[in-house]
C-alpha cells in the first residue's frame, strides 16, 4: 500500500496476509484533523511484475493513479453533502465510497416532481447551498422517504454508494425532518455545453453540479430522439452544445408522441424554451438533466406554421387565449403581416408586469406561444401585445 498525507511524499507499507483465507490487511494511523490522505495498492509477481488498484472507478480507471485514487479527509466534525461529494481527481467517485454517513440539507426533490418507478432517475435530492458539490442523489425505500418535500429540512443516514457514477447516499436507515417551509434554493445558471457529448465523467465542468439544480436560459430543442436505446430523452441547446433532456419529472413535455393519450405536450425539433432546468444526472457516459415539474420550463416558443408564400395576414391580430378560463397553462395566438420587432407581456391588475413571452423580432405569418403560469394565484391578468404596426391588449383568467 503506498500513502500519502496531505499531498506528501508516498510511502510504502507491506499489508499482511490473512492465512485463514486470501486477504491482506493494512493500517492507515490516526492523522490530525483535516488531513487530506490518499493511497492505492499494488500487488507484485516474483518477475517483478504488478498491477494497480488505485480506486473504485470502473475500467482501465480503476489502475490509472492519473484519474484518481482512493482518498479521505481527517474531520473533527459530521460529515457535509460536499465532504461527501467533492473529490480532486478526475473519476467523480466520493472519496468516502462504503461509509455509512449522515447528513442533512433541503429537499429540491420528491415523489410529486419525480416518478417513483423511473427507470432513471429516482425522486429525492437534498441540497445545502448553490455552491459546488453541495447536492446528493438520496436513495431509500419509499416508506423512509416518502412524507418528504420540497423545502423540508432533513437528516438522513445512509451508505455512500456510486449508481451509475452517480454519488449518492442509498441503503438508507433513517431520516428525520427537522423543519419544513424552508426557501428554495434557485438553480444555478450553467451553458448546456458544460454536460454535452464529450464531457466525461468526473470532469469537474460538470461533475461538481451533480445532483444540483441547474438552468439553461434561451434553449432551443435540438433533437427529440438523440438516444436510440432510449427514448425516454431528448436534448437542447443554448448554443453551446447539446444536453440531454430526461422525462422522468411529473411535468407536461414529452417527446414520445404516444403520450398525447395522457395529456402530455410534444416536444418537436426547434421548439423554443425561455429557460429549462432541473437536477443534474449521468447514467451510459453523458451527463443529463431531470426536469421535475413544469414550473422547470420556461415559456415554450413556437414560430410560423403556413408558408407565408400561402398566407399572409391583412394585419396585424391578437386572439383570445385558449383555453380560458385556465390552469395552469393557455395558448396565446396572433398574426404579423409583416416582419416585425414583437412584444408580447403578461400583467396583473396592478399594471406590474409577471412574464416576458416575446421580445423578439418575428416573419409574418402565424405564431401561437404557451404561458405558464405556475406560481401565479388566481385572478384576471392582461396580455398585450406589441408590434411595429400598433398595440393590442386581452384580458385572461385563471382559476386554481
């Protein structure tokens, strides 16, 4: 076994043989607090001849000390969800793989926003901050975890697993709430580029958001099946490069047609998101995104349907929303007659406004976008919309 303290030279202890069976054995002595202490094996032949065993990853990972070794901190202290899931090599696992830990946070998860019986993933994560490596992934039967929500503070104590090069804390024995109406933690702004093809596992761009909220502002749907052993994802883009989209959330969006007979709204190729966000995934070497409800979507943009070679609008039009009343979500719909810088805002009754669908300019034709308005209480709101050609305003309803 060679070792090293806090970024030291290694040295080398000989582990000693188990003669009732075919183990060895090692001892790492007690260190101060906070010292950083990391170790790999290796076995020799009577040639002179070895191999390596530096760390719990799967593959040729596993016997590359370059990607990662088995590592811990020293703490005087209970373990945090980031101890548990910060690591400085480059393989994603927790340098406290096997230990049975307990930890607290803010549920940002639960069975209202993801299904119980994904194949994916499951419906708990805890959080502690909008720091990095301040998320984990909880995995427990249904009866421990299931009274949990989003916004309750709890402890829960489990083992250290990796799923999937997923970290996350499962075989749990116990969890307690301890408060309830706690704020919400907002995602972090992230480029969709930051978890596209290419960016491995445990590469830190990525890696250190892992079972966090994240969000990706003005996206665009690039592929409604880029996974073909799986059509249970889609991806989007900023512009930056391609993420990968799950469906396991209870939200409306789909990109599985068959899904219209359950009330879901399909996703097609250049359909346009003011934002998407949701909790940071990996599973078959990409990392992705699991979006819970549909308050994680932004206002869905749609552009012009007809060839404006067959149609073109007089003027300028702007239709009552359907359907209306509504809840959450309706459809506004209006025609250009021209091309045309476009705003389309939604207001209370006060005359303040709570959401920008449209700043943008648009080709003549017909364009139709949804407003979601999740998080908003009941009442009459307005929706006017403004063009090059003059102004228009329709009053909408919405009834919980």
């Amino acid at each position: 076994m060679k070792k090293s303290f806090n970024h030291g030279p290694f040295t080398v202890d000989t582990l000693k043989f188990n003669s009732t069976d075919t183990t060895y054995t090692g001892t790492i002595a007690p260190q101060s607090a906070n010292t950083f202490v990391k170790y790999f094996f290796q076995a020799f032949d009577t040639s002179g001849s070895f191999s390596t065993y530096a760390s719990s990853a799967f593959g040729s990972a596993s016997s590359d000390t370059s990607k990662g070794m088995f590592f811990y901190s020293v703490l005087n202290r209970p373990i945090t969800v980031t101890d548990i899931q910060s690591t400085p090599f480059s393989n994603g696992r927790s340098g406290y793989l096997g230990a049975v830990a307990t930890v607290s946070g803010i549920v940002t998860a639960d069975t209202g926003d993801i299904d119980l019986n994904s194949s994916g993933a499951m419906p708990w994560y805890i959080q502690t901050s909008n720091q990095a490596s301040s998320g984990l992934w909880i995995t427990g039967v249904d009866t421990l975890l299931r009274g949990f929500r989003k916004g309750d503070s709890i402890s829960v104590t489990g083992t250290v697993l990796e799923t999937n090069d997923v970290t996350n804390l499962g075989a749990v024995t116990s969890a307690t709430k301890i408060a309830s109406g706690k704020p919400l933690l907002l995602p972090v702004v992230r480029q969709t580029g930051n978890f596209a093809l290419g960016i491995s596992n445990g590469n830190p761009i990525a890696e250190q958001w892992e079972g966090m909220l994240v969000r990706f502002n003005n996206v665009t749907v690039s592929d409604v099946y880029p996974t073909f052993a799986d059509q249970r994802e889609y991806s989007v883009t900023d512009g930056s490069g391609d993420v990968l989209i799950r469906i396991d959330g209870k939200n409306m969006y789909s990109n599985i047609v068959a899904d219209t007979s359950i009330g879901k709204t399909i996703l097609r190729a250049s359909d346009k998101f003011s934002f998407v966000q949701g909790v940071v995934w990996y599973a078959f070497s990409r990392y992705k995104i699991v979006p819970r409800g549909s308050s994680d979507f932004g206002t869905r943009l749609t552009g012009v349907e007809e060839d404006p070679s067959t149609f073109v609008p007089k003027g300028f039009s702007l239709a009552q929303n359907f359907p209306n009343p509504f809840n959450p979500t309706t459809v506004i719909s209006y025609q250009l007659s021209s091309q045309s810088f476009v705003s389309l805002k939604v207001y209370n009754m006060l005359g303040q406004q709570v959401q920008e669908l449209v700043s943008q300019y648009q080709t003549a034709g017909r364009h139709t976008v949804r407003f979601d308005a999740i998080g908003l209480p009941s009442g009459v709101y307005l929706y006017r919309l403004t063009t090059e050609a003059g102004a228009r305003t329709k009053k909408m309803l919405l009834l919980r």
